[in-house]
C-alpha cells in the first residue's frame, strides 16, 4: 500500500460530520470532500521541495477543500495526531496573507498561469491525473 492510500483509509466521522453542519453538506458531499483534503495535505507534504502555493486554495473549486481542512485543524488532537501519523510533523495551515493575495493579483496572467501550472503539475504527479480533472472540474467541488 503506499503511502497515500494508506492516508485515504484514515476516517473521522466527527469532522464529517461538523462539516455538513456548518456548510450545509450532504453526507455524500462531506466524505467526498474529506477524501479530497487528505489527498491535499498529502500533495503539501510530498510537494514540500516544490511551488505549490497555498493560496490555490483561495480559488474555486478549491475552497471547499479549504474549508475541510479548517473542521479538521477544529478537532485540535485527532489533527495533531493524523499529521504526526502519516507525515512525522504538524502540517501547519497558513491562510492567504493580504501581502500574497496582492502579490498574485500584481502579476501578468502569464505569471498568474504559470503558478497555477505548477500546482496542477504537483497534482498529477504527486497524487494522478483522474484528481486533476476532477478537481478543475467546477461541479465536483462546488
């Protein structure tokens, strides 16, 4: 079994169900988007070494991954101990600074692509294609 799916076996109804109570989420939608989180702290932690900005997490369709992932660092203990499981270390969430977000914003759209190339470059490689498309198509996360 590798390392992430081993990651993918990990469950915690408590976060699930906090999620569908705060963002009005199906159970179906809720597990659908804890699976797609542990995927991305997989992809932060394995992608460590390379461009992968957080703040992509500010961009539809991603922000219900974002907002995963808030309900989970909620649950401060169950959190501590999923990163110290699979990745040996707290995997720290920094939000968007006011300083990043105006930084992307000031580049071309050239600058602003090629950003958002490499994370989708460190999607596929890191976790498959079949997660890259059905994270950059709208209805799946939306």
């Amino acid at each position: 079994m590798t390392a992430l799916q081993e990651i993918l076996t990990y469950s915690n109804q408590d976060v699930i169900d906090r999620y569908m109570e705060d963002y009005e989420a199906s159970l179906e939608e809720a597990q659908y988007v804890f699976n797609e989180t542990l995927k991305w702290l997989y992809l932060c932690h394995k992608a460590k070494n390379r461009k992968v900005p957080q703040s992509i997490l500010m961009l539809d369709p991603y922000i219900k991954i974002d907002y995963m992932w808030h309900t989970f660092i909620l649950f401060t203990k169950e959190y501590t101990a999923f990163c110290q499981q699979y990745f040996g270390h707290y995997l720290h969430h920094q939000p968007t600074t006011k300083a990043e977000k105006e930084r992307f914003s000031a580049l071309s759209e050239d600058e602003q692509l090629a950003e958002i190339t490499a994370t989708f470059d460190a999607i596929q490689d890191e976790l498959d294609s079949e997660t890259l498309l059905d994270w950059t198509e709208r209805e799946k996360l939306c």
